[in-house]
C-alpha cells in the first residue's frame, strides 16, 4: 500500500521580495521554502 501524501499553502510575497514583472526574485525562493 502507497501512501501520497500532499499539502499546499498560498502565500501572497511581499513587495520588496518581487521585480519590476511582479515575479518573486530567484535569490528569495529558499526563504519561501523553510
């Protein structure tokens, strides 16, 4: 028997965090992530 186990959280980044495309700038992925 497989357990799958999943879960998901939505977050809204804060400004500083983003560029000018509104995308959240590569360098603060793992801050997201702990």
């Amino acid at each position: 028997m497989t357990l799958d186990l999943s879960h998901e959280i939505e977050l809204t980044p804060a400004f500083h965090d983003l560029d000018p495309m509104v995308v959240v700038w590569h360098g603060h992925y793992f801050k997201y992530f702990e």
